[in-house]
C-alpha cells in the first residue's frame, strides 16, 4: 500500500476535511510553505485554494503521485503534534514532541487492536478524520500496514 492509497480509501470527502485541518502558521514555523505551495502548484496557500483545489488534489492522489501525497500528509500533520505526541505517548512511543527518531522500533508498540484503542481514547478530543488519517499514516508509515483502517460508522 501506498500513502496515495490512505488518501483514497479514506475517501474524497474526507480530503476535504483534512484540507481545512492544515495549518498555514505551522507550515510557514517549519519552514514548509514554499515547498507545499510549490508541489501544489498553488500561486500562493490560504484555506479557499486548499478548498478550490481539492478536486485536483484529488485526481492526483488517484494517479499515485507520492511526492505530492506525501508533501500533503506532511502539511497536514505538522499543524496537530499536539495529537500526534498524545497518540504516540498513549501507545507508550519515545518521541519528542511528536517526532520519533527514524530508526526507531515502533512496530513493537503497534501490537494487536491499536488502532481500535487509539480511536477509542482519542474520538471526540481531536477531529475524527484527521484522527483516522493519523492512525493510518502511523500504521502506514511505521508498520508497513497493508489494509486502510476504518471503522464501520
């Protein structure tokens, strides 16, 4: 599975969601708007062009362009470290403020029905797409997890 393949199979709508979750502020602290705005051939970055282009993000993702999906999951993350530190301390992860050295062993935290025990200590404190698409990239990332999770509604 590929990061596009988070993207896809958490579906367009949500895209649309985790689009208004990014925070400009943040990208411009780390030193990422330029690179985000240049990936998303953006004139410049402000919350109605992330909701104008969604579309076209979306048709992106659909042609596995990884560069661009994993540009976009950056943007997307770096504004909510908050919750990335909170899961990752939950799941008993070393980091550092929501950042985990590379080579890091977090497979091992990652045992049988974390992502059910995430979502449960973490659904109505953070909102739930950008909950699931972190538990995702977490499982994707780290893992190597082969099947999207997603709950039944």
């Amino acid at each position: 599975m590929q990061l596009s393949d988070v993207f896809l199979e958490l579906g367009e709508e949500r895209l649309g969601q985790l689009l208004r979750a990014i925070s400009i502020g943040k990208l411009r602290t780390f030193q990422l708007y330029d690179r985000f705005r240049i990936r998303t051939h953006l004139p410049k970055v402000n919350t109605e062009l992330l909701r104008k282009s969604a579309p076209k993000f979306w048709r992106r993702l659909g042609e596995h362009d990884e560069e661009f999906a994993t540009d976009l999951a950056q943007a997307i993350l770096v504004g909510h470290l908050e919750m990335i530190a909170a899961v990752l301390n939950f799941l008993g992860i070393p980091n550092e403020e929501g950042f985990f050295a590379k080579d890091a062993n977090v497979k091992e935290s990652l045992t049988d029905g974390w992502q059910e025990r995430v979502l449960a200590e973490f659904s109505g404190k953070h909102d739930a797409s950008l909950l699931l698409f972190y538990i995702n990239h977490l499982g994707w990332e780290s893992a190597g997890q082969q099947q999207i999770f997603l709950p039944a509604a």
